[in-house]
C-alpha cells in the first residue's frame, strides 16, 4: 500500500497520470513509473469556465485594472497639495468677491465715524460711497487681502484637514472634538499669515484715510508704528477667531452630514449651504470681538484723542483687547459691541459659503483628475 502512495505522489508531481503502462525513470532508479490500478488513479481535473469566473480576457483585464485605479488611494503628498491649491482659490474668491461689504463692514463698526460716513443700511453705505468716493473705492485694498488671503487659507483649510485626520478616533469626545481640535490649529496657522494684510486692508476702508494703495499704507504704517503695528490686534483676533472658528466648522459639519444623510459625495448645494448657515451664526456670537478688533486696528484718530483726554491710551494708542472694550462701553454702551454686526452677519454668510463651495469644488476636481492619470498610468 505504501508503494502504491509513493507511486501515487510521484505521478501527481509530474502533472497527472502516466498513461499505457509504459515505463518512464525518475530521479530514483529503483522506483518506476507504472499504471496503477484503476480504483488508485487520480483524476484530471480540467479548468471549467463558470458563470462567477473572472472573465481572461482583454476586457476582463481592462475591468480589472480600472477597477483597481478606481480603488487607488490618493498619495499624501497629493492629497496636501490639493488641499493648498484648493484653499488658496477659496480665499482668493471669499475676500475678493466680498470685499465692498467687507469695506461697508469695517466703516459700520467706527466708534465715531465721520458726519460723512455715516450710514443707514449696507444698501444705503454702498451708494454713497459710490455717488461721493468714485465706484471704485470700495475695492481699495483688494490686493492686500488677496496677497494675504490666498496663503493663509492654504495652510488654514490644509492644517484643518490634516488635523482632523490625525486625531480621527484617537482623541476622547468622538469626530465633535476631532473637529473643534482641527478649527484651533487652522486659526493659529491662518492668522499668523493674515493679520498684516487685515491691518493695511482696513486702514485702506476707513474714511478719508490717507493711504492710497497698499505698499503705500505697509511702509507708512512700519515707518510710523513699526512691526509691532502689524500684529496689535493678534492676541484680539486670536481671541475672536478662536471660538469663531471652532463654532463655524462644527455647525459646518454638523449641518453638511444632516444635508447629505448616508450619501457621503460631494453635493455642491449642501456645501454652500452649510457654509453659509455656519458663517452667519459663527459671527453673530463673535460680533463683539469683532468689534473690538477693527479698533485696534484702524486706531481711529476721534476716538484715540478722546481716550487721552480720559487718560484711558497708553503711548497715545489703543493698545489691548480689555482696553478697547473698555472704550467701546464708555463710548456707546453695550449696543456699541453690536455696532455693524448686519453688516457682518451678511458679509459671513455668503462669504463662508463661497469659501466651501470654491474649496470642496476644487478639491474633488482635483481628486478626479488625479485618480484619472493614475488610472490611465496603471493600464498602460
């Protein structure tokens, strides 16, 4: 029997059975290679094609390559550079497109603005400046912001992203702190880089103001006040940003998942949606700070000089976030923390709305034309 099973092993190895009862020698001399028994044979198994077979050939293979390309993940060095091209167009189109509201805004929240900027309504501030300034005027300063906008939303949406993958399931509170976490380390990283640009832009907007253009106003304001003038109003802006920011991308998220349910895929409208719902109530909360930075950073003559006669500025500038609270509540009370907060809400909404839509537009265009070149990469 256990001749019979070496016999067996041998012709299995040698692809099957030896047919004719034909000696054949091996490597071992001593062992032949002979017909067994029928009851002992093995059968040849023959390939046999069945219905849930992967087809061989060339379209099968085509299926398969595609559909592997298809399930190719993006690099990580590709998804960081998506993620900075597609937030420097965002920027670029937030504070460009809305510049004249931001313009209305910054003019809104003067403590004590001039007999002739004084406006009723955004509609109201937008035709006077017009009708006296020149249609132009309210664009004064769009290049700062521009220049400012489109690096510091690079980092800000790249460090949000990257952020929010690195604490996913690693951090106690679940994707709410995941999130909240992520909207801190993108405020750090776009104010860094924005708050000059935000000092020259709205020393531009205020009225009456003595600068023309942008390099104009930087070296006027470093000539005068030097470096420390860029970044008064930092820890303010900090301060404002920070919960405005942790506040605008949790309402974010939270309404884009009740808009798009299970259905995880980019949907245009529930990305402008979502951000504008997560815009207009992030500012109407924060509004206050807000106000508090613009005086900080404009340092409005009328008001600088009544805060020296109150013995209220140090070094004959508004220096501090309790500071200029402080003369905001001497100046108007409690509304004054309120003051162009219309203006604000209506500039946020559609400004975070345009800032989505232009980033998740780009960053799923991006992500197809990526996949597509690996795709075709990997059936050629």
């Amino acid at each position: 029997m256990s001749q019979h099973r070496r016999i067996i092993e041998l012709t299995a190895t040698r692809g099957g059975v030896v047919g004719g009862g034909t000696p054949s020698p091996v490597e071992d001399s001593n062992i032949m290679l002979i017909q067994p028994p029928a009851s002992l044979q093995i059968p040849t198994v023959h390939p046999t094609t069945s219905p849930n077979a992967h087809p061989t050939t060339s379209t099968g293979v085509v299926e398969e390559e595609t559909l592997l390309a298809k399930s190719t993940p993006i690099s990580t060095n590709e998804q960081t550079a998506i993620y900075l091209a597609a937030g420097a167009a965002a920027g670029i189109a937030e504070h460009c497109v809305m510049f004249p509201i931001d313009s209305v805004k910054t003019r809104m929240q003067s403590l004590h603005p001039h007999p002739n900027a004084s406006y009723r309504n955004i509609k109201h501030a937008i035709t006077k400046i017009v009708k006296t300034e020149g249609k132009f005027r309210a664009f004064r300063g769009v290049n700062a912001v521009a220049l400012g906008a489109a690096p510091a939303h690079a980092l800000y949406f790249t460090s949000y992203e990257s952020t929010k993958k690195l604490l996913d399931g690693r951090i106690y509170g679940g994707e709410n702190a995941s999130v909240a976490a992520a909207a801190v380390v993108a405020t750090l990283f776009h104010d860094a880089v924005m708050n000059p640009a935000e000092v020259i832009k709205q020393r531009i907007q205020v009225y009456n103001s003595p600068y023309k253009g942008v390099f104009q106003c930087a070296r006027g304001v470093f000539a005068t006040e030097g470096i420390p003038a860029f970044y008064r109003s930092f820890s303010t802006t900090l301060l404002m940003n920070l919960p405005f920011q942790t506040i605008h991308f949790l309402t974010y998220e939270t309404t884009k998942n009740f808009l798009m349910g299970s259905h995880q895929q980019y949907n245009w409208k529930a990305h402008l949606i979502a951000g504008g719902v997560a815009g207009g109530f992030a500012a109407g909360i924060t509004s206050p700070l807000d106000v508090a930075r613009t005086l900080l950073n404009t340092q409005e003559p009328c008001v600088v000089m009544q805060c020296q006669q109150m013995n209220s500025c140090q070094y004959g500038k508004i220096t501090g976030m309790m500071n200029a609270f402080r003369t905001i509540y001497k100046m108007h009370g409690v509304r004054g923390y309120f003051r162009g907060v219309t203006a604000r809400v209506s500039f946020q909404i559609p400004a975070t709305a345009i800032s989505w839509g232009v980033y998740e537009f780009f960053k799923h265009y991006m992500s197809l034309q990526i996949s597509e070149e690996e795709m075709m990469d990997l059936t050629l």
